[in-house]
C-alpha cells in the first residue's frame, strides 16, 4: 500500500528542501526565489497526485530548472523600467502636454478597460490598481497561477494596443 501523497511530499521535501532552496537561490534575481520556490513545492503535488516520481531529486531540479528559464526569458522580453520619479516634480494641477485633457485620458482608459473581456479586466484591475499579486488572486478565483500571469498579459497587450494613440495625443506624439 502507498503511503497518503501528504507523508510522500513530506519525505521529498524534508530529503531534497535544502538542495533545491541553495539551488533556486544562487541562480535566482534577489526577491524572486521565494515564488519560484513555492511554484517548485507547488508543482510536486500536482505531479505527485498524477504519477510517481522515479526520481524526485532530478524531477525537483528539473522543475526548478525549467522555472529559472521561464524567468529569464520574461525578463528578457520585457525590459524593466526606469523609475524616473524622484526626478518628476509632484503637483496636485492637472497636466496636460498634448491634446488631451487628464480627464479626456481617464474616461479613454476606462472605455479600454470595459472592452476586455471580464475575466481578464478582473486580473487586470486587481493587480495593476488593487495591489493584489497574481498569486492571491489566483488563489481566490480557483486558477491556475499561470492562468492570472496569462489574462494579465493579454489584457496588458489590448491596452496597449488600444491606448496607444491615446498616449500619443497626450504627450504630443506624433
């Protein structure tokens, strides 16, 4: 008889926990080897509810393995942004460089934000002005992490689409 999926994900976690951790974390940017961690742990228990694992230790790296690639290749595509805040000067008046009043942007981004479709606008609009991380709200719709990262990223890719000549009418584009 096999032993409950729980004690077996016990017996690999406590036997390979550490290894695959120093793993994750010599390999991984600073303040992302948690989640890939937890994505790690993660996968083994839908892996350990479908199948088992010959070897677990090559099957947790591999995982891991294929998680860090997955990182690296966003973050490739995605060059990061440049926080030029400090550099801004705050004010409370409306700014207006182009053609478009603040408000004229507001109700355009909101018409952009309604023509999604709502399982992505709710991704959308929970992470980006929420707060939320994808994987809380993963967790309360009953998705798949994956699932919140890819609705996000359409829904990011419509918008942009959509606002592009918005952005370009505000800051006198042309």
């Amino acid at each position: 008889m096999r032993e409950p999926k729980f004690q077996t994900w016990q017996v690999i976690y406590d036997r390979h926990a550490a290894e695959v951790e120093a793993f994750v974390r010599g390999r991984a940017p600073a303040g992302e080897a948690d989640d890939l961690l937890q994505e790690v742990w993660s996968a083994l228990t839908g892996a350990l509810e479908e199948q088992e694992l010959r070897d677990p230790r090559a099957w947790l790296f591999r995982v891991a393995r294929n998680r860090l690639t997955d990182l690296y290749r966003r973050r490739a595509a995605r060059p990061p942004i440049q926080d030029i805040t400090a550099e801004l000067e705050v004010t409370d008046a409306p700014v207006s460089i182009g053609y478009l009043s603040d408000e004229d942007v507001d109700e355009e981004i909101t018409a952009a934000l309604a023509l999604l479709p709502e399982a992505q606008r709710e991704v959308f609009v929970r992470n980006e002005l929420g707060g939320e991380t994808l994987r809380e709200i993963a967790v309360d719709l009953g998705i798949p992490l994956k699932t919140a990262i890819s609705r996000k990223g359409y829904a990011r890719r419509r918008l942009q689409g959509a606002l592009r000549e918005v952005y370009e009418d505000y800051f006198g584009i042309d």
